[in-house]
C-alpha cells in the first residue's frame, strides 16, 4: 500500500491499475475491503471523508493476465468527493490531482465508481460517467448498500438506472453491491479483473489524441 498526495508520488506508471471514484459517504472504503478480502485495507469510518489521498494497493499475480505476469496490477482508491467539511483548499487540489491523474495516467484501465443505491446520480457521479463516455475510459459502476432495500427496490433501482445511461447517451456497467451482505462480490471482482486486462491502447486511445 501507498499514500500519495500528488501523482507523481504514485507507483511507477507500468503494468496496469483500476481506479476507485465516489462520495465520501457511498461506501467506497468498504467496497474495496469486500472485493479483496481484507476488511482493514481500505480504511473504513463512520466519518465521511478520510480518505484525502490517493492510496494504491498492488494486487498479487494471479490478478494479472498470463501474457503479462511480471507487469504490477494495482488497485487507486481516489479522495472521496463532495465533502463539505474538507477544506476548500484540499477539495480544489484534489479536484486538480484526480483530473490529471485520470487524464495522463497511462497504467489506467478503468474506473469503479462506487454510488449509494438508495439516491440518484449526484453532479460528481455524471461528471465522471461523462468523462469516461468521453474518453472512452471503460467504466463500471457499483450501487453500494443495497441492504439497505428490499431485492425488488434494489432490481428497480438498477433498471431505473440503466434506462438512464440509455436516455442519457452513456456507456456503462452496473450492477448491485453490498459490502456487508456480500451482494455483487463476485461479480464485480469478475469486473474489475476484466479491466485490469484492457489493452492499453483501448483504454487510452481518446485521451492521448
């Protein structure tokens, strides 16, 4: 694991690496200990907004496809965003960091963005959804909590959704994520190993043109 406050403090950019966006309080920390089975990897709070660097975690080889086991595989776990009690001053650096992290990192594959099931797309979650639509940053998004309703909302919700992304003109994945039932798990590690192993060309090409 490492914390970087710019992104020239991150790990060399080689091999491959998925990002993590979302809110302060949609369940991003959580997220990420479910998906690699370590509960205290990602640091988890009942105060919204701890995380206020960039953190990568490297993944162990078998993450990583057989025709490039020697390149690092890595998981960036982004600041979480629209934190009113973050200083504005930290907000607009972090503002600055993960654009032009998202926009010069070559090692990028894709971006998880991780969204509270129980509310619609906050200006932040479509400005995001926007900027991988137009750079064709693959993305795959995961509505957390869905605990919190029953099986019927939580299909309803994901429909809603979808039929968004369709009215919208945007191209996503979705799907249905609790951390803490366990809901998705599987199905969203089988998401982010299939956008670790993007060809580098296919995430990048929009952005380096």
């Amino acid at each position: 694991m490492l914390a970087a406050h710019r992104i020239s403090q991150l790990p060399a950019d080689l091999g491959a690496e998925v990002a993590f966006a979302g809110r302060s309080n949609a369940g991003k920390s959580s997220a990420l200990n479910a998906l690699t089975g370590h509960k205290g990897l990602a640091r988890t709070s009942k105060t919204p907004g701890r995380t206020q660097q960039m953190v990568a975690f490297s993944l162990p080889s078998a993450a990583q496809t057989e025709s490039a086991s020697h390149a690092p595989a890595r998981l960036i776990d982004l600041p979480g965003y629209g934190y009113a009690k973050v200083p504005l001053e930290m907000r607009e650096h972090w503002k600055l960091e993960i654009d032009a992290y998202l926009h010069q990192r070559r090692s990028l594959r894709g971006l998880v963005l991780i969204v509270d099931i129980r509310h619609p797309l906050k200006e932040f979650d479509r400005l995001m959804l926007e900027f991988c639509f137009a750079t064709q940053l693959p993305c795959h998004l995961l509505l957390t909590k869905a605990d919190k309703l029953s099986r019927g909302q939580a299909v309803q919700a994901l429909a809603t959704l979808r039929k968004q992304f369709v009215d919208e003109g945007l191209h996503a994945t979705a799907q249905i994520f609790s951390s803490s039932a366990g809901t998705g798990v599987a199905q969203a590690r089988e998401a982010v190993m299939t956008l670790l192993q993007q060809p580098r060309e296919k995430a990048h090409s929009s952005r380096e043109r």
